[in-house]
C-alpha cells in the first residue's frame, strides 16, 4: 500500500521548512509514500484532506488550536504528525515569560496529533522533561538536508590568521550581536558576517571601527560563502536545529557554537568547539586564543561528523511511515 502523505503549511515563505519537504521525495521514501504539499489558513478550521497520514510543518500556537481541533475532528481516520520545527528549550527561555500558560499550549495542541517528531536529541529531551508530550507519542528524527556540493570544498588552509563567518538572518533569534562584540578588534581574527534582517542597522552599527569586522550582505550561495572562511560561528539563543552548522561540518569548516538546542547535538557529533550558552565574554576569550591549527586539528572530524546525517534522515522518516503502512 502505497500512503498518500499531506504535508501542511501555513507559510510557503519559510524557505527552510520547504527544502525539507522536497525530502519526502527522495526515492526510498516515494516508494512507500506518495506526498503532496498542502497550504492552508490556519486561522480556520482545518478541513477534511484526501490523505492516510498529515504532517504538520506549521508553529502552533493559541490561535491555531481551532485549526488543529477541526483538522482533528475532519480527519479521524488520518494518522497526523507534528514536526516540530520551533520550540524548544531555548526559545521558552528567551520568548516565553507565562511558561505555564506556554506548556499548557502545548499540551493541548500535542493532544491533538498522533506523533511528534522532534528534530534534535536536546529537543526532544526537553519536550519530555517540559511533561508537554509523553515518551510513547515522541520520535526523533534528526534534521538534515543534502550536503554533496560543501563536501566538495577544499578544505580551510588558515596561516597565521583564522577567517570566521557566521550567516542567518539578523534576528534576535541568532544573537549575532554576541559574535561581534566578542569578535571586535581580536587580533588575527576576521568575522565575515553574511545575511540580513530587521537588526541590520544595530549590528552594523556595533561594526564600526572594527577592521576585522565584514558584513558581506545578502548570501545567495552558501557554498561560496563556505569556501571564503575557515570556520563557522552559531552564536544563537535558540535553535532546533541548525542546518547552516550540518553544511559548514560537511565543507570541514569546525562549528563554534553556543550549547543550546539542536546545536548540542551538532557539536556532540565532533568537529567543534562548544561555548556555554550567552557567554559572550567566554565566547572572546576563547577567540583570543584561538590559532590557525586549532581550526585544522578539526578540520576532518568536522567533515566526518556530518557525514551520513541526510540517508539517517530519510532512514528515520522511512522507519515511521513504515510502521503506519
């Protein structure tokens, strides 16, 4: 039996979530699986879909919860999973100041799927600890993407002066200014900070006379971003998973990154160098003292570390839509 998937979304602008979902077409998964994305207004109740299982690539929140009962309600015979691309502890920690009323939501919308598949380990520990889902409802599944085109990449050759690059959007999110002040007049030092956002200004503004400082602006080929530094900075305050740490391992450039969320799990894998979260004076101090063969003494483990992490995502995803065929 061949399983019709509904993979739905709120918001096709989230350009993340979608190269996901071109995922569920690779082969080994459209042999069990036939999807289909799906846009809806989630300030509605969800309709009745033709589908034996839906995915949900959508935030819940309050005022989703009659677009999630109704989706519920029109669909009982449907198996419905949540992938849950936003919440995690570091984001409740940052974003959240009535947790109790957060939890609950959670709770509530949990109740109303079958499944929900948390995207790194750290996720997933903190959803159990929360007690928003049972173990029994919970899977993890590791996110990923391809990665053939950064593995391609020679890898970094620093002498005597270590290039940093740190790429997202300017966001509160991905706490950027944390990695610039750190990063501000560090001799042998250089950050290449790439992206945009509504904190542009202020970032910039923190740039200022800081020679070592070089915002390069909108990226529109990671590669060639990769191929320009010797090693990643994720300075984020919350993050559940972080697919810009998987491709900068798989090019060889080491993660330096704040322990948080999905992040923990990367640099569980090897390959980088784990700054306790917010740490912003941890964060120069280790700068400060940072060396070209430091980022080399990584180089390979990094490489190593991202190697297979896609087949495992599809491997996973594989194992579950099985088990409902």
């Amino acid at each position: 039996m061949t399983l019709r998937i509904a993979h739905v979304v709120d918001d096709t602008g989230l350009g993340g979530v979608m190269q996901h979902i071109e995922m569920f077409h690779d082969y080994r998964l459209a042999s069990i699986a036939r999807s289909q994305l799906v846009e809806l207004d989630s300030s509605r109740p969800g309709p009745r879909l033709k589908a034996d299982v839906i995915v949900l690539h959508l935030t819940v929140s309050w005022r989703k919860m009659p677009f999630l009962t109704g989706l519920r309600l029109s669909n009982p015979g449907a198996h419905i999973i949540l992938e849950e691309h936003s919440y995690t502890q570091g984001f409740e920690r940052h974003c959240v100041e009535a947790k109790g009323r957060f939890r609950m939501m959670l709770r509530l919308a949990y109740s109303l799927v079958d499944r929900v598949v948390a995207v790194s380990e750290t996720q997933a520990a903190w959803l159990l600890a929360s007690g928003v889902v049972p173990a029994k409802k919970l899977s993890t599944i590791r996110m990923s993407r391809r990665t053939e085109g950064f593995e391609m990449l020679t890898p970094p050759c620093p002498e005597g002066h270590v290039t940093l690059g740190i790429l997202g959007r300017f966001a509160m999110q991905k706490g950027m200014e944390d990695a610039i002040r750190a990063a501000r007049g560090v001799e042998g030092v250089t950050l290449v900070v790439g992206g945009y956002g509504p904190l542009e200004d202020e970032l910039k503004a923190l740039e200022r006379d800081a020679p070592n400082i070089r915002f390069v602006g909108s990226v529109d080929d990671p590669r060639a971003f990769m191929r320009s530094i010797d090693a990643l900075l994720m300075t984020s305050r919350y993050e559940a998973f972080g697919l810009t740490g998987l491709e900068a391992r798989a090019a060889g450039r080491p993660l330096i990154a704040y322990g948080v969320d999905g992040l923990v799990d990367q640099l569980a894998s090897g390959g980088g160098i784990m700054v306790p979260a917010d740490d912003e004076q941890g964060l120069r101090t280790l700068l400060e003292g940072l060396a070209p063969q430091d980022i080399l003494s990584l180089t390979d483990e990094a490489r190593r570390s991202a190697r297979g992490a896609y087949d495992q995502q599809v491997e996973g995803w594989t194992e579950l839509l099985t088990a409902l065929g």
